[in-house]
C-alpha cells in the first residue's frame, strides 16, 4: 500500500487521475513534478515508471522504465516487490517495439520471475497474462 502522505505518492496518483480523466497534459506535468520531488529511491522508482506510462516514443519508454528499475535494485526491499513485473513489462513492450525480440523475451521473463508478488485482483491478473502473452509471443 502506497504511502498517500507522501507528496511525491499524491503526485503519482493526481497524474494517474487526470490520465484517466482524459487529462494527458496534466499527467505529465503532474508526474514531472513528482519526478522532480523526489527524494530517495523508492520515490524515483514509482515517479520514472509513471513517467514512462506517458511516453509515446518506444525509446523513451524503454529509458524511463530502466530508470525505475534501476531505482527499485537500489531501494531493495518489500515496498518494491510487487513493483517489479510491470517496469520490466514496460521494459519487454517498448523492447519489442523497438523490434529488438530477444531483450523483450529477456524481459518478460525477468518479469515472470517477479510474479508471485504481483497483489490478487485485476492489476495483478493484467500484468500476469501481459508476462504470459509477452513469452508466448517471444519464444
């Protein structure tokens, strides 16, 4: 459970609003501050995968997305378990439409490494039938 005191935390979760909101402008401002507040690694980690939601571009979805697992390696702990599967998802998706098969099979399966974290419910079933899909599709 994410900390909601946490600004950084409210600024995440006001982008991710406005994107559901059919606000993408505001999103990306939104997460750019909360990429800018951050103080630690696990703030960094949540910010630059929110970040890399709103990139159109395969390339910088890819960077944003390392960025927050580079991030995640660094903090480490419980708070980031759960976390891992979708950045290396993203990490598989941009990956594959970069056309480069063999890092996004890679992916995937750093990805199905983490999935026993992943919580029950929808969020949890889409990451693990995007993992299961992403290998069937990359074998």
């Amino acid at each position: 459970m994410m900390d909601l005191g946490n600004p950084v935390l409210q600024l995440r979760q006001d982008g991710m609003r406005a994107e559901a909101e059919g606000r993408p402008a505001d999103a990306w401002a939104l997460l750019e501050q909360a990429w800018a507040r951050r103080t630690d690694d696990y703030e960094a980690c949540v910010a630059a995968h929110y970040l890399a939601r709103q990139q159109d571009d395969p390339g910088e979805i890819l960077r944003w997305n390392q960025e927050a697992l580079r991030h995640a390696d660094a903090v480490g702990d419980h708070r980031v378990a759960a976390f891992y599967p979708s950045p290396h998802v993203g990490v598989a998706m941009a990956n594959e439409r970069l056309g480069n098969q063999v890092a996004a099979h890679a992916a995937f399966e750093q990805a199905a490494e983490h999935v026993d974290a992943l919580p029950a419910g929808a969020y949890g079933e889409q990451l693990r039938a995007a993992i299961t899909e992403g290998l069937r599709k990359s074998s």
